[in-house]
C-alpha cells in the first residue's frame, strides 16, 4: 500500500465527514493520534471539543441552536488504564465499558452497528490504541451499511503491531461529498505522520476544508512513559 500524504488527502476530499488517524511519530517515541469533525448543516458546525477528564466530549457552541444532540453530541476520546480510544460517536462508551469487563475491543462491538440516519447510514469508526511497557500497537473498526442497504451491516477490524515510525493509518466516514454520502471503502490508508505535535495539528487543520471543518484533536502519546500531550482546535471560539 503506498504511504499518502495526509494533507493531500484532506484537501482532495471537501467532505471525508470525520476521520481518525492512528500511528507513531517519525522519531519512534510517541503514539499519535487524531480526530477530526466535520459539518454541512448547521445542527452538525454548531459543535465545539471541549476536555472531559483525560479525554474529551463535544458540545454546542451556542446550546440555544441544539436541534438534534443524538449523534453529535457524545465522548469521541476516553481512557481506560494504558488503551486510548478514539471513535466518531457514543461507541466510545460501549467500548470502554465492554473492555473494562475483559471483552475485546472487537467484541465490545458486536452490539452496535452503523448510525441510524438514512439515506446516509454514517458508519461508526473507532480506534483503540494500547501502550504497555514500551510496547504500542492499536487497532480500527468500521461499521457499515452494506452498500447503502441497512438491512446488513459490515464490520471490519484492523489490527496493528510494532507500529512502524512516520507512519498511520487513517480512516474516515465518508468517501467524499454526495447525497447520499458513499461510505469509506477498503483498509485504513496508510499515511506519513511528520512533525511535531504542534506542527502536526497545524498541517491537518490547514488541509481541511475551510467550509465544513469544525474541530480537530489531536494527542501524542510518549511510549515509555504514558505522559501525554494534547491539542484542541475549535473553529467556534
């Protein structure tokens, strides 16, 4: 699989919809990873990411144009002892709490399938990254409509060890704008992952579409020590 270029990908596509990034810093010592919303109506660019605890959650910018909160407002970022978990809705949770009772985060899964929101049928991604003892790996599920018919859902998961250096894996809702939207397609694309994390947080921010970006998190894990830094951008403020 040829190694993309993240920003390019982002600005050849005005609307990959949310999109999660996993993988491991050029110099080999931290774990990064990304979240990024997007929105076309204004119920979806009414959204800022604020810190819950070692994660974070959405909420409205301005709570009195809340229309529907049901699949925007939710914990896309939680922590559970040494695994960080990413996701696009309020799977987040069903993951924590499937895996804080043993179950894999595969299994944890098994009860949710993709968002209810016709024609669309937005599936659900999620990423989970694990750090122990110097050792990283992390995983990436998507769970989607069998081509649009919601009567079948398609779950994928991917699993990744000894995670190379400069490298991630990116993977988003949509393919690209469309009524209906066409839901991702295929393995997570394989993505360098350059700089620092502020260098980092800027490129992705910059390469998304100035119309329909809303908010990005980002964070960079040290492997060895589990310390970690983070960067929230909200283009609500």
């Amino acid at each position: 699989m040829k190694l993309l270029s993240l920003s390019e990908e982002l600005k050849n596509n005005s609307y990959p919809g949310r999109g999660i990034v996993i993988g491991k810093s050029a110099d080999g010592k931290t774990a990064v990873t990304a979240y990024f919303i997007m929105g076309r109506s204004s119920n979806s660019r009414n959204r800022v990411f604020v810190e819950d605890g070692e994660g974070i959650r959405t909420q409205a910018f301005d709570p009195s144009k809340l229309e529907d909160p049901s699949l925007i407002i939710y914990a896309p970022v939680r922590v559970l002892g040494n695994k960080t978990i990413v996701t696009n809705g309020d799977q987040t949770d069903t993951i924590y709490e499937g895996m804080d009772r043993q179950q894999t985060f595969e299994q944890s899964l098994r009860c949710r399938e993709f968002e209810p929101d016709g024609p669309n049928y937005t599936p659900r991604i999620s990423g989970i990254m694990h750090i122990e003892n110097g050792n990283y790996n992390f995983a990436m599920s998507i769970l989607k409509s069998s081509d649009g018919n919601p009567d079948s859902c398609s779950r994928f998961t991917y699993a990744y060890e000894k995670p190379l250096s400069g490298e991630g894996r990116f993977i988003h809702t949509y393919m690209n704008d469309g009524n209906p939207l066409p839901s991702f397609e295929g393995e997570p694309k394989r993505i360098a992952i350059e700089g620092d994390i502020d260098s980092f947080t800027e490129n992705v921010w910059e390469s998304l579409n100035e119309d329909n970006k809303v908010s990005l998190f980002v964070r960079f894990i040290d492997i060895e020590t589990g310390k970690y830094e983070t960067r929230i951008v909200n283009k609500n403020h």
